[in-house]
C-alpha cells in the first residue's frame, strides 16, 4: 500500500493518506488570538488539508479536539457548528490539555475518508 505525505517537515506531517484514509496533525491557529480565531484558522487548515488529500470536510470521520481551558468550550462550539457540514458531522471528542505552547487556545485533530 502506497503512503502519500503532504506539507512534510524534519519532525512530521501535516498529512498522512494511507488505504484511503486521510490522517491529519494537530492543526491550530494562530498563538495569542483568542479561541474563536484559532478555531476558525484551525479549521481552515482542515480544509486545505483535506482539499490537498482530494477529500473534504463532509467525509471526516472523526475529530479530537483539544482545548487550553474548557471554560472556552462554547465559544469553540459555536465556531464549529457554522463550519461543521450538518447530516455529514463526525464522531468528536473535545478534552482540556497543556498545548505545546500557552498562546494556544485550541488544537484540532481530524481522520478522514477519501
């Protein structure tokens, strides 16, 4: 089985496709914007991810999605519920951990189909 990598650096890769699944790393926005930004740049790296992998946001399968503070739960909610395709949504975690950096607000991790 082929492995196809996109946006490849010394460490890792942004993407990953393997037997018609799609493996995306954490995305995140920009550090120091607040979590409704970072959401949103969160996700529009998904998309061009997915875009990139010949796929898109209606074929995830699943997403994990770490915040700093869950306190920023709705505030994150709301942004995804605009951007989530409804009758497509996937199943979804959302938890609370240290990010690699504290002026990140919130991190999104996707699995998709091709």
């Amino acid at each position: 089985m082929d492995i196809t990598r996109f946006e490849t650096g010394p460490r890792m890769s942004q993407a990953v496709v393997h037997n018609g699944t799609v493996y995306l790393a954490g995305q995140v926005g920009n550090a120091g914007d607040d979590v409704a930004t970072q959401t949103s740049q969160a996700l529009a790296s998904v998309d061009r991810l997915l875009e990139q992998a010949g796929t898109d946001k209606t074929r995830i399968l699943n997403a994990t999605i770490w915040l700093a503070d869950m306190a920023d739960f709705p505030k994150m909610n709301a942004v995804w519920d605009k951007w989530a395709p409804q009758g497509n949504t996937p199943a979804r975690a959302t938890g609370e951990a240290k990010l690699a950096t504290p002026e990140y607000l919130v991190e999104v991790i996707v699995i998709a189909a091709l």
